[in-house]
C-alpha cells in the first residue's frame, strides 16, 4: 500500500482517480491547489505524488521540486512545451 498525494484542481479527475486507487488498498489525500499541497505535504509520509501541470495559483512543477515524494507529472492541456 503506497500513501498517495492526488494535485489537481479537476474534481471530477479526482474523484475518479481516488476511487481507482483506494480500491487498489492505496491510502490517498487529494489537494486542488499548490497552496493546499503544501499544506498536506508538511505532514510528510507520502511515496508519490501525481501533480497536474497546471493549477490555479501556479505550476505543479513547483512542488516537484520543493519535495521528496516520487512525482508523475499530469496534464488537461498536452503540448510541445509542456512535454
């Protein structure tokens, strides 16, 4: 079982892809901003993180840098510049 923290500001992304996880026996926490991720984060505990690219108060790549937690990298709006 991996403790998971889910980034993204799409509710319904992140709702489903809870679900897919849990059932999967995976402890999961969900944050719909950076700001909100880092608060969650300062718990610690987390083996990966998936971070959308994109959120309302900035880059998901924010925290990939600032963390420790193994990150996969998500995206609504794929283009050459965000690969």
């Amino acid at each position: 079982m991996a403790h998971i923290l889910l980034v993204d500001d799409d509710q319904g992304f992140t709702s489903a892809t809870q679900t897919l996880l849990a059932a999967e026996s995976h402890q999961v926490e969900t944050a719909a901003s950076l700001e909100e991720a880092r608060k969650v984060l300062g718990a610690g505990g987390f083996d990966l993180m998936f971070v959308d690219l994109s959120l309302p108060d900035g880059s998901g790549l924010e925290l990939i840098g600032e963390n420790s937690p193994k990150a996969v990298i998500i995206t609504g709006h794929p283009s050459i510049e965000t690969a």
